[in-house]
C-alpha cells in the first residue's frame, strides 16, 4: 500500500522507481563470485572428459596382468564423481584449493593413460588461467563498488 493515499504503491525494499535501489541505499561492495564460477565450470567440465578418458583407458590398459574392465570403470567413475561434486563444492573458501589439487590427480592420470599428460597439462593450464582471470574479475568489481559508495564513477 501506500505512505499517502492515492500515492503510487510503495516498493519493497526500499528501491527506487525503476525497480533498482534507492538513491539513498548504500552499495554494496559484491561478494567474490566469478572466481568460484569459472572453477566450478572447469570442474564439471573435467568431470566428463575424466569419464570419457575412463573409457579410453579400459580398452587401452586391459590385459590378462592388469587391472580388470571393472576396476578401471570403478575407479574412472569415481573420480569422475569426484570432479562433479567438486564443481559444486567451488563456492566454499577451500573450493578452489580442492580444485587446484584435482589438477594434479589429473596430470597425474598420465602415469596410466600416457595421453592424459597432454591433456591434465592443458586443463591445468586452462585452470590456472581462469583462477587468474576470476581474481582479477572479482578485485576490478570490488574496485568499482568501492568507488561508486564513495561517490566516485566507477570508471577509471
């Protein structure tokens, strides 16, 4: 309802006319958010290329002195789960740290499938690249709000 009657209906929250804040609300520096983004992106992507390598190395690595069909999808999968929950763990304070250690068990999948160097080299490339742009994203915002409170442009 509104303050006066036959006013225009007060909006919730206190935002303004065209549905944003208030010119008197304070801005709110934004939480970090595109470094967990590009984290977990990278994960979920890793977690299917894992499963996909799983079952490259059940037909590469699969001889009458090695390790079954079964064992090598047992273990494929379950680091492919592993991945996949850790795209969704990216969001924690620690997320990314598990992450960067994924990257290693990753890398370290060469030792079974040679090609996966290559490729654990690529996606450790890639997720050191994204980790280093998604700080860099999230500082600049930071930056911007920060001047916007204090009555700056928010352009450099």
């Amino acid at each position: 309802m509104s303050a006066v009657a036959g006013g225009p209906p007060e909006r919730p929250g206190g935002a303004g006319p065209d549905g944003g804040p208030a010119e008197d609300a304070p801005l709110e520096v934004p939480p970090p958010t595109m470094t967990p983004r590009l984290a977990a992106a990278t994960l979920l992507l890793e977690s299917f290329v894992v499963f996909f390598a799983t079952i490259v190395a059940s037909r590469l690595i699969t001889t009458p002195d090695g390790p079954s069909v079964g064992a090598v999808f047992a273990v494929g999968s379950g680091l492919a789960v592993v991945f996949l929950l850790a795209s969704g763990l990216a969001r924690r304070p620690w997320g990314v740290a598990l992450g960067t250690g994924l990257q290693v068990v990753l890398v370290s999948l060469g030792f079974v499938v040679t090609s996966m160097f290559l490729v654990g080299l690529l996606f450790a490339g890639l997720w050191a690249w994204l980790v280093w742009i998604g700080r860099k994203v999230d500082r600049d915002r930071r930056r911007w709000a920060a001047d916007l409170a204090s009555g700056g442009t928010g352009r450099p």
